[in-house]
C-alpha cells in the first residue's frame, strides 16, 4: 500500500516538474515514506533518516521530507529525544491524506520554511490523481483508503483515517487504460477491500467489472477481513477465470478469546468456515494469512490453538509478527505481559511449522505445469528469470527467449519452502492461466 502510495506522490510532483533519480547524490529532495503498523516498521525509519544526516552535512540545500503514516507521530516527536535528531534533518513533513500540499509545502522549504500538513481527512481518496509507476507490467491500484475495523492491536484507523472508497467508474476508467499501456497484472488495494461501497456496487461486483475488461490481465486483490469475506466474492473469484485463486485472509489467532481481545469480530469456528467455503468453490485455491504472537495475555495453550489452526487450514504461506504495542491504540491499554523470549519462541516455532506445510505443499507440485508472468531476472543468478503463478507462488526458470511481461507454462522440477523452479514448456503470448 505504502508503494501505492509513493506512485501517487509520484504522480502529483511529475505535473509540477519533479524528475525521479535512483542517486541519492544527485536528488535535490529526499522523500521517505514511512509505515507505524509496528514499533520495528518505525525504527527502519529512523534509522533511514540518520542514514541522511551525512547527506545533508555535504549538501544542506538538499530537502528531506517524511510521509506517510508516522507524520504526525514524527511531529509529536521532532523535539524528542526518542526521535533521534531527526527534527534538525526533516524539512516537510506530510500525512497520508494530505499528498496534494507537497509541492507547495517543497516550494516553501526551497526558501527555509519548515512544513508540516498531517490532517486525515474523510473524503480524501486521490480518486483523480494519476500514480506514476515505475513498473509496466503490474500495477497497484487503491480503492478504498482508511479502515473502520478498529482491531484493538493496530494503529491503521488512527494514522490512515476512516475508511473510503473511490469511485467505481474511475476504477474501471483506470484498469481500461492499464490495459492498452500493456499492463499483465492488476492488484486492487485497501486495508480491507472486502468492504468496498460505491453506490450500489460493493467489492464483488467491482472485483467482477475490473475483469472484464480485459480477460488476459491477472486480477489480484488484498487485504481482506474475514468478517467482510461474502459468499457473493468467493463466488466471483471462482467464476471469473482471470481472478487469480489466491486470498490472503488474515487471521491474526487460533484462540477465540484472543480474537475477541483483539475485536476481530470473528472467531476461529467462523474463519475454518470460510476457508472451507473457499475451498469448496475453488479446489486448487492458495491461502495466505497473518498471525500475530505474543498478543497480551495469549497463554501457552491459545499459542498451541495458533499452530492447531495452521495444522487444519495448511495455508500456502504465512506472515507472522510479534505483537507491538501501539500507542493509543486499544490493547496500548492491556498489559504487554507475555515476555520477549516467549514472544520469539513463540513465532519461532509458528515460523518452523509454516516452514514444514509450504515445504510439503510446495513438493506437491513437482510434475504439474503453470503459467506464470514473468516479472524479472532472479536476484541469484543472471541466467535465471522469477515468475508467478496465478496461486501467487514463486517460479524460477532458466532463461530463453522470453522477457519480462511474457505468461510461459513451465513444469515445476523442485521446491522448497518458498520457490518453485521450473523447465519451460510454451511461450504463449497474452493468455492468461
Ligand atoms: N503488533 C504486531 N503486528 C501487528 N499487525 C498490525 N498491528 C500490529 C501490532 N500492533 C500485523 C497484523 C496485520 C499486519 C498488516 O500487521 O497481523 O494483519
Ligand atoms: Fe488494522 Fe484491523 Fe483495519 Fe486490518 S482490519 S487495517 S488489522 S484495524
């Protein structure tokens, strides 16, 4: 999302003239932006901007702004010492629902004015705003911002607002002309989609729309809530060939009592449910999750119901997280009670198990053929190239005549937990899996 978010902040400094550089020693303004899902998301960032202090030392001219969620924590904290020095290095600071005051606010630093723009606003969706992206084959697009979730753990409706959506015409404006720029791939963004309104529309019909425009695009989609996960949806992403049969469905939780703690608003009999229902409507579905450890108060024994729910629901992948406590949110108020070295015995064992199910997962599927979109050359080797499969896993393959953007069929050969590699069998041109 924060990816989105930088093309869109791309989009609006390209109209006022601003060029894009991959060299730091060259750029007159250096732009973070940054993500306070977690304490470890934020210390990145300060670390970051420590990295530019030397850069300014050399070139004081050079402007240095922070976006994105930590804006207004950033500014609470520019005189604070926990904010490490970073108010003498940042010049602009600029929240999530405030890009369109960037320019103006780097025009102001040009002449030494320090700017700060931090309100969340309820309306704000960038729904005119054309991102620049810097990757022609596949494109994020936003279309709600915020959340009205309010899960006890997370910092999201605080930083990013309440939730929005964009228009739906504007969406579909926007994958039609993804389309004839020759884009393979879309990924329809928010913190939850699956509660996506615009007039009488809702996700499902959007998710359906979006498909039709072009039926040799891949159409993906994240994050979705449980709570939100209709059967209207999982019937159009069954239907609709070109959707992709990947969900990412966080769970957070195998314990119904922390999933309460955590106002999930779903408990672990609704979510084995909805895994079932997708299975049922999609057989070779791919299921990914994320699951937080560490929660306050999770017992030994509602840990061990997290790795019984990852036994019975085998997902394809998983991302996992240390609970963090997030100031004003409300489990900032529980008691961070489970101790460190539990936490990282805790994940760690969740770590190992998911290990183990993608591994046996994975190994399944030596022998069978996929279409994957090429996306690039493999970061180990030169004579490789990486794709994906429509199920989202991981392909590499040696190279041949084919370039990036291009769907092949390969036969899977080995597996590990993470990647497939694979022989090439077809080239095909623009079809899609
Ligand atoms: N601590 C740990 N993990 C968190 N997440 C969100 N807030 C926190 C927190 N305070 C995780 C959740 C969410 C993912 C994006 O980040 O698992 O789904
Ligand atoms: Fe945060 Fe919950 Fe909203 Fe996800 S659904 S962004 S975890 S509040």
């Amino acid at each position: 999302m924060n990816l989105a978010d930088s093309e869109i902040i791309l989009g609006l400094l390209d109209k006022k003239g601003y060029d894009l550089t991959d060299d730091m020693s060259t750029a007159d303004v250096i732009l973070v932006n940054t993500c306070s899902v977690r304490e470890h998301a934020e210390q990145r960032v300060y670390s970051r901007l420590g990295e530019f202090k030397s850069v300014k030392r050399k070139k004081p001219e050079i402007i240095v702004g922070v976006l994105g969620c930590m804006a207004e924590r950033l500014r609470s904290n520019l005189t604070d010492k926990k904010a490490q020095g970073v108010g003498q290095i940042v010049d602009v600071i600029v929240g999530p629902d405030e890009y369109r005051k960037l320019p103006t606010l780097l025009s102001q630093s040009w002449h030494g004015e320090k700017g700060i723009a931090v309100q969340l606003s309820r309306v704000e969706t960038y729904d005119d705003v054309a991102p620049l992206r810097t990757n022609g084959i596949s494109a994020w697009i936003s279309v709600m911002r915020g959340c009205d979730k309010f899960c006890s753990f997370c910092v999201v409706p605080l930083t990013r607002g309440r939730e929005r959506n964009r228009s739906f015409t504007t969406i579909i404006h926007e994958v039609e002309t993804l389309s004839e720029r020759g884009f393979k791939e879309v990924t329809l963004l928010g913190q939850n989609v699956n509660s996506y309104q615009n007039g009488n529309h809702d996700f499902a019909d959007l998710m359906k729309a979006v498909s039709k425009v072009d039926s040799s695009m891949r159409i993906r989609f994240t994050t979705s809530h449980p709570q939100d996960m209709s059967d209207k949806l999982i019937q159009t992403i069954a239907e609709r060939e070109n959707i992709c049969k990947y969900v990412h469905l966080p769970v957070q939780s195998g314990a119904d009592r922390i999933l309460q703690l955590m106002d999930r608003n779903y408990n672990r009999a609704h979510y084995l449910n909805l895994i079932q229902k997708l299975r049922s409507a999609m057989p070779t579905v791919t299921l990914s999750t994320d699951i937080i450890t560490g929660f306050p108060s999770e017992t030994k024994e509602e840990h061990q119901q997290t790795l019984d729910l990852m036994e019975q629901v085998r997902f394809d992948g998983a991302f996992t997280f240390k609970y963090s406590p997030r100031e004003n949110t409300p489990s900032f108020r529980m008691k961070d009670d489970v101790p460190e070295d539990i936490k990282t015995k805790r994940i760690n064992e969740i770590i190992e198990l998911q290990n183990v199910i993608a591994s046996e997962k994975n190994a399944q599927h030596v022998g069978q053929t996929f279409t994957i979109l090429i996306e690039g050359e493999s970061k180990k080797s030169s004579d490789e190239m990486h794709g994906r499969t429509d199920g989202n896993k991981m392909v590499i393959v040696p190279c041949g005549s084919y370039n990036v953007g291009d769907f092949i069929d390969v036969t899977i050969t080995r597996t590990n937990s993470a990647t497939l590699f694979g022989t090439v069998q077809q080239h095909l041109t623009a079809e899609v899996a």
